[in-house]
C-alpha cells in the first residue's frame, strides 16, 4: 500500500511539472510576440510635429480639405497649418534661408528667377500637380444679359486696348451700363496665368478693382449688377447662391465650365481656360521631417478624391501614382 500511495504521488507530482513546463512555455511565446507586435505598430503609425503650408488662394480649398482629412484620419499627433498668401507671396514664404514654409500651394509653375533662389538657398524644390483648375468668369445673378460670352468678349473686357468700357459695347443689345472689372491680385498665380497666358501680356484694364480675397471678390460681384470678375472655378461653383457662371463660347457653341468640361488639351471644351495647380515641397524638410514626407504622399494618394470634392477637376490617375512612386524614393 506504502509503495501504491508513493508511486501515486511521484505520477501526480510528475503532471504537475509538465503542466509548470508548458505553462512557462505559453508564457514564454506570448513574451516573445507581443513585444514583435508592439514594434511593427510603432514603425507603422504615430508621427508628430508640424506641418506649415502657405501659397495659393485658389489651392487653398483643396490643401485646407486634404489637410483636414489627414489630421482626422491619418495623424491625430500631427499639426497641419494652411494658409493663402498668394502664390507668389508665399514663395516669399517658401524660399527663405531657415524657418521657411515646408510646401508653396501655386496656381501657376515657379518661375525661373524663383528657382535661381532656391538653387543659391541650397533648397531642394520638388513640383507636384495636384489637380486641374478652369479658369471662370462669374456675373451679378442678377445679370440677365451677359449669360454666354466669347472668348474674345472676355477677353476685350479686361484688355485695356479692349476699349469695352459699357456693356453696350460689348454687344449693342446689352444695356448702356459701365463694366465694373474684378479679379484678383498680383499676389495671385490666377491673376499671373490670366495677364500672361490669356491676356497675353498686354494691359489689363485700369479700372479693374484687384483684390487679395476670393472671398471679397465674391461679396462686390454679388452686390453689383454690372459687375464681372475671373477666378478659380472652385470659389465659382461654391458661392453659386451670390454670383452666376457664364459659359464661355471658344468656337463651338457655349461652355460651362465644370469637372467634365475642364481639362488639358484640345478633347476637353473648356481646355482653352484650363491650367493646373501645384504644391512645391521644400525636399529638404520632407527628408529632415517624417511628417512632412508623409503628408506629401498623403496628399498625392488622394488627391483625386479631393479634387472632386472641392471644384477641381482630377488628374489621370497614373500621373498621381508616379508621384507616389517619386515621393516613396525620398524615404
């Protein structure tokens, strides 16, 4: 009986010692693999810090929507700031020494003399276009006259040389009242692609009433019947309670603008007052800042989406993608 109750206890004893030994090694596992998971998911994710853009007041809807996105979806811990200068105000901004902008938004290209800076700055510039924009024409809704316009029409408006000082001399039928011109200011790429590429460098009317606020512009054209002024078509189609599109007639009959009808080259009707808008990303902070990298890859991947939603007309999606694949090359 001595010797049953001791083989007894030894069997029990000899259980109780593998299940220590596979409960050590259970813990031992878990020890080792939740360590590795907590890794990959700190490389993956938290980013901190700031990220400072400034430039162009017709991208500004576009960077300001894109910005929001990513501080609610992407990087809680990241600061995104956008402001709206102008583009060629914030250049100024942009290409200082230190303590410079780490993205220009730009409704035209850099110009060369803005390069030179940067060149002698030591500043590594990289171009990225965002999206397409047309550029739009809006009249008072209470304008019942001046619905459709040509080209030339348009144009004879804001050329000094023009010599269209009433809406009478426009067209015969439309009433003897002055145009009041507005645009916005030189501050502005629009104001830049309109007077060279549009206007083709020739004088703009005197008494054109150029302002630094969309928004400003927006409030007179909707306080005077006879006003008429250009911008982007995004502060267009986004203020349609206080100021009405005119189609434009390039040849072939009247064209609104729109996300079908805006586009580059000659399948798109509105391609004659199509241009595209840029952000300039400052490489050197994108490699010394993750966060400034990351956003600009954000920005790229979901440009197109962005662009619908805030008035402007998307571009191909393989030359989003190349911009991926650029941005990817600076990690």
């Amino acid at each position: 009986m001595k010797r049953l109750k001791f083989l007894g206890l030894a069997m029990m004893t000899l259980a109780l010692l593998v299940l220590a030994a596979c409960g050590n090694g259970a813990n031992n596992t878990e020890k080792e693999e939740k360590p590795q998971t907590g890794n990959e998911n700190a490389s993956a994710e938290k980013l901190e810090g700031s990220v400072v853009i400034d430039g162009s007041g017709t991208v500004f809807p576009f960077m300001s929507k894109m910005a929001e996105n990513y501080m609610l979806n992407e990087q809680e811990n990241v600061s995104v700031e956008v402001s709206r200068a102008g583009t060629s105000a914030g250049f100024k901004k942009f290409l200082v020494e230190s303590g410079g902008t780490d993205f220009n938004d730009a409704s035209r290209t850099i110009k060369d003399e803005e390069a030179t800076t940067a060149k002698d700055l030591g500043i590594d510039v990289k171009e990225l276009k965002v999206a397409l924009d047309g550029l739009t024409f809006v009249v008072n809704p209470e304008n019942d006259w001046a619905d459709e316009l040509t080209k030339q029409e348009v144009i004879d408006i804001f050329l000094e040389s023009g010599g269209k000082k009433n809406w009478s001399d426009v067209r015969s039928d439309f009433p003897n009242e002055p145009i009041k011109t507005y645009g916005p200011n030189e501050n502005h790429g629009t104001y830049e692609f309109f007077w060279e590429k549009i206007l083709d460098e020739q004088d703009l009317v005197a008494s054109a009433n150029l302002q630094q606020e969309y928004s400003t512009l927006v409030d007179l054209v909707s306080k005077d019947k006879n006003a008429i002024a250009f911008f982007g078509y995004g502060y267009a189609v986004n203020n349609k309670e206080k100021v009405k599109i005119v189609k434009v007639d390039f040849g072939n009959g009247a064209v609104e603008p729109n996300l079908e009808t805006i586009g580059e080259g000659d399948s798109f009707a509105y391609g004659a007052f199509t241009r595209p808008v840029f952000t300039y990303l400052n490489v050197n902070m994108a490699k010394e800042k993750a966060q400034v990298l990351d956003y600009a890859i954000y920005t790229m991947k979901n440009a197109a989406e962005v662009a619908a939603e805030t008035g402007f007309a998307p571009l191909p999606e393989d030359e989003l993608q190349q911009s991926v694949q650029d941005l990817e090359g600076l990690k």
